[in-house]
C-alpha cells in the first residue's frame, strides 16, 4: 500500500439540515476490541454535529450527517457515503459525550456495522496512545482533515497539517484533559485526529535514550483555536461603517482534547445498551451509497 494508513481512518463529516448542507467538520475511525469482535466508532466533536460547543444549550442547526467509508486500500477514491440521523425516534441524540467532563468537545457515534459492510476500515486503537517518544512543547504535532472542505476528492483523501506542541503536554492545561498546539488550522479541520511525530531518531519516553524509526503516535483530537477578540477604532480601519468594531484575532494556537479522554470514554460504552437505546430506535437510514 503506497497511501499511509492514517490517510485512510479519516472522514467529511457533513452536516445537513433536511437536504442543505449547513457544514463540514472531520471525523476518524476507532476500532475497540471485544469478545465477539470489533466494533467501529466515528470520533468528531459536538460542535461538528450540532453547530454548537457542548455547554452552549442551542437548538442544533442540522438533524442528520454524512461520512464516508474506503472501499478498499488501492483504490481510495472508491468510497461508501453513509447518511446517519442525529436523534433518534424517541429524540435521544446518536452521540456519547464525556462524562467526567461534559465540556469536552468530543463525540463519539457507534458506527451499525452493516453500514460499512464490505469497506477496509481503517481506525485507532487503543494502543495507537502508547507512549512511545517523549512528547515535549515544540514536539511535531500532524492533523490529517479537510480544511474549508478542502482535499484530494478524486481519491478521497485528507489534508495533512503540521505543527508543533505549544504547552506542557503532561500537564492538563487549566485543569482539563486539554494540550495546545502551535498550529495554522482552519474551519472544516474540528474532529481531526492529533498526532505526535518523528521519522528518523526520537527521543524514548523513558528517557533512557534516543533510537531510530518512525513514529505516529496519537495524542488527540483537535477542536478549536484559541481567539482573542480586541476592539479597533474607525481610524484603523478604512471606510469602516461605525465608529468602532469589534475584531476577533486567532493565535494559531490550537485545543487538543488529550487520547486518554477519547479512549476513556469509547471504552465507557455499553454497545448491547447502545444497540438498545439507539440503533434500534433510529429513523429509517437510507441504504450505504458506493461511489
């Protein structure tokens, strides 16, 4: 396979109102193990599904999205479209948040496995957060999404952007499971997984030394950036209307919600009570679309 593998666990994630596209964010794909085998989830965050982060209590501005599957390893712009209604009949909505803590921007969807029936998934497992390097502030950070919607549509795939650690990552920025990065993201990147990397020598999280290889080790997903809003005069903005504006500046820094609270709360699904509650009470889905 000449495509890296992380190209192909990512997904648009559009949202619709009825038939109108309203906006598109990225998901990716989680795979946990269980007993009877493995269960996929769709990983994006609130405000990709509803237009809203999770602690604003607005109406959502779409009922249902799409995303999308890989047919197969060699040719990627073969892909399945899956349309997902957000609520179910009952109106419980499809998405599983944190618990621990409700303002986390993070949404999990257990994916019905006849939706991706005879598709290569491709997705993060648990042990893609194995500490491997040293993760440090100014350590390599990679999102893989779809900035402004932009990608390779002909073969249906992401957008990788690069950047670099911007607070200390062991530490949980103001007390949240939350690390920044230094980074030029834009609207349609929300939901992109985050990733630490190094090709060629890294430093061992042991701190016993350096060794060579390359890693891809995932440290979150990436949900916003940071904005600062400051108020301008009418001498500084030419033909300006009012005699003053509000602007809004963004610091290229970047909100990663940290793997530990991904993996802690897919890991926290019940999939019999989720198949119960909710695949089962869903709308009638319109059957997969291949492209």
């Amino acid at each position: 396979m000449n495509v890296d593998h992380i190209s192909l666990l990512t997904t648009p994630v559009k949202l619709f109102r009825g038939a109108d596209l309203v906006s598109q964010g990225t998901g990716f794909y989680y795979v946990r193990k269980i007993e009877e085998g493995d269960i996929v989830f769709l990983v994006t965050n609130q405000h990709v599904l509803t237009g809203w982060a999770p602690l604003e209590k607005k109406p959502p501005i779409g009922d249902q999205i799409t995303f999308q599957f890989h047919q197969s390893d060699e040719e990627t712009g073969k892909v399945t479209t899956v349309t997902l209604p957000l609520f179910t009949k009952s109106g419980k909505q499809v998405w599983v948040g944190s618990v621990m803590f409700p303002e986390a921007d993070l949404a999990v969807i257990l994916v019905n496995g006849q939706l991706c029936h005879g598709c290569t998934v491709r997705g993060i497992a648990s042990h893609w957060a194995d500490p491997k390097m040293k993760v440090r502030p100014t350590t390599t950070v990679t999102l893989i999404g779809y900035p402004y919607g932009f990608y390779d549509a002909k073969n249906a795939l992401p957008i990788w952007k690069t950047g670099s650690v911007a607070s200390e990552p062991e530490i949980d920025f103001e007390g949240k499971p939350l690390m920044l990065i230094d980074v030029a993201a834009f609207p349609g990147m929300s939901g992109s997984p985050a990733f630490a990397t190094a090709y060629g020598m890294y430093e061992m999280h042991n701190g016993t030394g350096v060794t060579a290889g390359a890693v891809q080790q995932f440290i979150g997903i990436y949900a916003s950036n940071v904005v600062r809003h400051k108020e301008r005069f009418l001498e500084y903005i030419p033909h300006a209307a009012s005699l003053g504006i509000r602007d809004d500046e963004s610091l290229q820094i970047g909100h990663i919600w940290k793997a530990k609270l991904i993996l802690g709360t897919v890991e926290a699904i019940e999939p019999n009570r989720y198949i119960t509650e909710i695949l089962q009470d869903l709308p009638p889905i319109p059957q997969p679309t291949p492209t």
